[in-house]
C-alpha cells in the first residue's frame, strides 16, 4: 500500500496545547491514525485495539469519542468527502473567465497536497472492493466531482455531450496519473500544461490563465 510517516499525536506535537486531565489522545488522533491505518493496510486493519496499542491507550478511551468502529469509519468516509470531493466541486466552482482559467481551477487540487489527499481516495477505491455500501458511496463522489468538471465545460459554451466526455477525460487522467505513481518534477510536469489544455478543451490556452496558475504552482509548499 502507501508508505506515509506515522502521524503525529496531539501529546508529541510542541505547537498544540498540552491535553488537560487524564486525556491522553484526541478525537483526531484517533482519526488520523485510523486513517493512516486505511491508507498503509487497508481498511480491515482499522480495529480499535490496534489503534490503542499504537497510540498506548487503553481502547476504552475510544469511546470517549466513538459509538463503535462502524461510526469510526463513517467518520473515515466523511472525512475523505471533504478533503477529496468537497474540494474539487469547490475549485470547480470557482469564476473563471475562460476554459483554460477554469481548468486550472480543477488543477489546483491535484497539484496542492493540502487540497486533495490521493493516497486516501485510492484507500477508500480499495475499501470499496469489498464493501458494496461503500461502493455506492464511491460512485457517487465520482459522480459528483464528474458533474463539477462538466458544469465548467458547459459554462463555457461546450455542448453538453461534449463537456461530459471532456470532463470524463480530465478527471480520468487526473486520477490516472496518481494510480500509476507517475515519477516526474513539477518542472517537467508543468511544462506539458499547455499541450495538455489543447488536448483537453480543443481550444489553445488562454497564456493569462497558463502564467497565473504557474505562478501559484511556484509558491505552493510541496514540504
């Protein structure tokens, strides 16, 4: 699976307050490692008292925070619709005065590691394999962030056959290019924009939309 560093805890993190009483972990803390558990081995290793074990807490205090591990998964997805789905209709939705400009809007969240957790979504794929509930659940948020990027399409004057295969083509790509664990440079990477953009939209770029979104590519924080 995905390889990410442990998260941190609320107690080992200097720039949170100190926790008050005999609380020894948070609410997040069991969320981020129930989600780095999903991530690194699936989501039939999401179980309480390996979350304690690895946190050093009694599986007790789980409850705290918790009904049962089904509300910790429910909390799992919800999360991952927000960082994921919400994002991208988000970013979609922005005004954007050509096709190019709304694109890169689109891009955005692909590019921002803040905006757009892959290693979760293709978790969540993999989950889905297995479970026909969250299949459903699935399909849908594909739906949705689909419907988002054809709404752009259409607001630009595409036929609505047309915006829908070309959104389909984007969204594809974009999820593509995270499964196949593509190894480039954002250099390299952004240099393929604009011949990407044409491909995309049949249109050539628009260069104000192409430069603005390179600047902000420039000033993103990859650490």
């Amino acid at each position: 699976m995905f390889n990410h560093s442990a998260p941190i805890l609320h107690r080992d993190d200097p720039e949170k307050e100190p926790l008050i009483g005999h609380v020894k972990v948070t609410q997040v803390d069991w969320l981020n490692m129930a989600r780095d558990v999903l991530v690194n081995e699936g989501a039939g290793e999401v179980k309480i008292l390996t979350l304690a074990n690895r946190m050093c807490v009694s599986r007790s205090s789980f409850y705290w925070y918790f009904k049962d591990r089904a509300d910790l998964m429910a909390a799992l997805l919800d999360e991952w619709e927000v960082c994921n789905t919400a994002q991208i209709v988000k970013y979609c939705q922005f005004p954007s005065e050509n096709i190019t400009h709304a694109l890169c809007n689109f891009f955005k969240c692909f590019v921002d590691i803040k905006k757009f957790d892959w290693a979760l979504d293709f978790a969540v794929r993999e989950w889905s394999r297995r479970d026909s509930s969250i299949r459903s659940r699935l399909d849908q948020a594909d739906s949705d962030r689909i419907m988002a990027v054809t709404e752009c399409f259409v607001r630009h004057g595409y036929a609505a056959a047309d915006a829908d295969a070309r959104a389909r083509i984007v969204y594809f790509m974009q999820l593509g290019y995270h499964a196949l664990e593509v190894r480039e440079d954002m250099t390299t990477r952004m240099s393929r924009l604009e011949p990407y953009i044409k491909g995309f939209t049949g249109q050539k770029p628009h260069a104000d939309a192409v430069c603005a979104f390179l600047r902000d590519v420039e000033n993103m924080d990859y650490s």
